[in-house]
C-alpha cells in the first residue's frame, strides 16, 4: 500500500499552493501536499506549527487566503462544510449528554432523513465496529473515556464520510489506554477503508498509527513521508530531532565521492560519513546518528568512527539504557543499548572511560 509512490494515482485530497493569513500572521505557508484514498495521514508538530487550521480548512472551518484545495479532483471552495463528504471529530468528543449511545450515534443519519431500518442495520453496525454493543443504552456519563472516544468515533463515521479528520482524537486518554486506543484506531481505520488524517503533537502516536507522516513547523511543511523514512532519512535537523532521540555533531564537509570526512572538533579525527548528497568543500553540515547506532564498550573496537569518552549518566529504561558519555572536546553523546546481554551492560558505570563507535553509514550527514 504505497499510492504516493505511484504516478498514476489520482490524490483524494490536494493542497495547492494553500496559504491562511489571519491579520499579518500567515500560519500556513504555500503549503502543497496529496493525501490518498484509505490512508491514515498524521499532521506532526508543536503547538501552534498550523495542524488544526490546515485540517480546519479541509472541513471548511477556514478559507485559505491564497491557493486551492481539492477533494477527489474537485475544488472544495464553493462546497458549504455540511456538503462535503468529510467529517471532524472533535477533541472534546461534543456527545449530547441526555441521549444514549445508541441516539448519539443515529443522530446525523436520523437528521438525514434515512429509513428506520437502514439506521438501525448501520447503528448495529457501528456498535459492532466499535465494540460498544453492550453499552448502546447508556449516557455518556455512564461509560469510561475510552468507550466516550469510541461512541464519538463510531458517531462519526456512521454517515460513511470519505474523509475523516481527528483533532487530537486521543488527547483525553491516559497513557496506556493512549496506546490500546492506537491500535484499535488503525484497525477501524483499516476495516472501513475510510481516509483518517489525525492532528497530532505526540510523534510517537504519528508513528505508530500512521501510513504518512507531515512533519510541520511554522506553517510549513517540513517532510512528508513513512514513518519509518522519516526516522531513518530525515531530510533536516529540524525533522531528525523531532522525531526521536538524536546526536547532533555540526562540522565541515570534506567529501570524495559519496564518502565524506566531517571536519568537526580541533585535534579530533574527522568523523567518517557516507552520503548522496553533494557538499562544497568546507559546506556546513550536521551528523546525525541515533543513540541506538552508537556502541559503548571497554575496548577500542574496529570501526570507522571511534571516540573516547567518560560517562556522565546511565538511564536504565529496564529494556534499554542509555548513556550520556561526554568527550574531552565538550560534546555529550548519548548511546543506547538493548539490555539482552545484561552481566555485559552492568560492567559500565558512572565516571567510567568508555569507547563510543558507530560505522559510517549509522548517522545521516545534513545540509540544513
Ligand atoms: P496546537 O497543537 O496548539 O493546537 P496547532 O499546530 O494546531 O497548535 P493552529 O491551531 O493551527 O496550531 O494555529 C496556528 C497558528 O495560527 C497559531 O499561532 C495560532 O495562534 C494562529 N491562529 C489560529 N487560528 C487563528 C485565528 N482565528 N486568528 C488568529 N490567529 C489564529
């Protein structure tokens, strides 16, 4: 399931050029971006980066100021927000407090003057989807957060929308039930095959539940891609430190073909990189290597890249550790290790002098 990789595909949705000005802030930026049919499409940033008034302006909430939108190949400017064939689903769930669960979710295809059968067999439907049957006579105040969120989902997709937008869906959720509801999210998302694009700040969230992830900063759009493209390529050091835990060692290019030796620290060796990209000689770039690619060990081991170091902190995250080395130049690496070989890990403590390696193609060389 890859359409964004396809030519031929035709895009559910389309932002071209789409810019929102509100006064003389612009909180989106030129924004071009296609999202496909039956994807789950996550919006990622930080607070007020432009998610919900880019996802505002699919529902239309908002108009963009300059540019167009398309949905399935039609410019959705002149359709009125209850005319399209997109629904939102709101952080607060907005449930009515007086009807059961049941009323809550027949209630917009009640209003759509639908049959009496016909709503029953897709309320039924919804109840079973959403795993709710034992539940349809209740309020809302007589379930959990998590059945609310369900009942919410469950309203929402029960006209069959093309489109469904959720404003930090689970943002009302304790963390572990954070987690379960991930899972069943994507899992309803597959089995109805409808389009979900989710508004998130919690890149782990994106991660998980996402076919594709929009890095955003400043009503900008920072990269569009996989999840797991975006964690192994990030294409900025904005993206890499987004997404995850990162080293990030800023040096000077000097390159030879697509090996490249990063001039980084007076009287250190160059760091050894390889790349595809093409750097002038002495071109600013930064490395970036995640701190599971980064080894620690007692003995100077073979590898393109040694460094030798104190350990200034142990994090013992009971799968993983993780350790602060600082090196004699300043710089502080953290390394990660998994905690399968324990008797090895437990021979590193405190103040030790250890050895950090990566090869050199562990870490990502950027130019921006
Ligand atoms: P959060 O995660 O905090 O919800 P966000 O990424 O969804 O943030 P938006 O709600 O899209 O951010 O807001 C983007 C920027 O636009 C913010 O700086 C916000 O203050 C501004 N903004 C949003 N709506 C309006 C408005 N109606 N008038 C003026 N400024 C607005």
């Amino acid at each position: 399931f890859a359409p964004w990789d396809d030519p031929n595909e035709k895009p559910l949705i389309s932002f071209q050029r789409v810019t929102k000005r509100f006064g003389d802030f612009t909180a989106i930026d030129d924004i071009s971006l296609d999202i496909f049919s039956r994807e789950f499409f996550a919006l990622l940033g930080p607070s007020g980066c432009g998610k919900t008034t880019l996802m505002r302006m699919l529902a239309g909430f908002e108009t963009p100021t300059e540019g167009k939108i398309f949905l399935a190949g039609q410019d959705i400017a002149p359709v009125p927000p209850n005319k399209r064939a997109v629904n939102m689903m709101f952080q607060s769930y907005a449930l009515f407090p007086h009807l059961t669960v049941w009323d809550n979710i027949a209630f917009g295809l009640k209003r759509e003057g639908k049959d009496k059968d016909a709503i029953e067999a897709r309320v039924n439907e919804m109840l079973k989807l959403t795993r709710l049957e034992k539940f349809k006579s209740r309020k809302p105040h007589q379930i959990s957060g998590g059945q609310r969120q369900r009942v919410a989902l469950a309203r929402s997709l029960a006209k069959a929308p093309k489109l469904l937008l959720l404003d930090e869906p689970l943002g009302a959720l304790d963390a572990k039930l954070r987690q379960d509801t991930q899972f069943e999210l994507v899992d309803i998302q597959e089995k109805t095959g409808t389009t979900f694009v989710i508004v998130t700040h919690d890149q782990e969230e994106a991660m998980t539940v996402a076919s594709r992830v929009a890095v955003m900063d400043e009503g900008k759009l920072m990269q569009v891609s996989t999840p797991d493209r975006i964690y192994e390529s990030p294409d900025s050091v904005y993206v890499a430190d987004f997404i995850g835990d990162v080293n990030i060692i800023e040096g000077r290019a000097h390159q030879t073909g697509d090996n490249v030796q990063v001039i980084w620290a007076e009287g250190q060796p160059p760091l050894m990189a390889k790349t595809q990209k093409d750097f002038s000689l002495d071109q600013q770039c930064w490395l970036a290597i995640r701190p599971e690619k980064v080894a620690i060990s007692a003995e100077r081991p073979q590898a393109p890249n040694t460094l030798r170091g104190r350990i200034l902190d142990i994090a013992y995250l009971g799968n993983i550790s993780t350790y602060h080395v600082e090196l004699p130049t300043g710089h502080v690496i953290k390394a990660q290790e998994a905690n399968t070989r324990r008797i090895a890990r437990r021979s590193f403590t405190w103040e030790d002098e250890v050895w950090l390696s990566w090869t050199d193609t562990a870490g990502v060389l950027l130019d921006r």
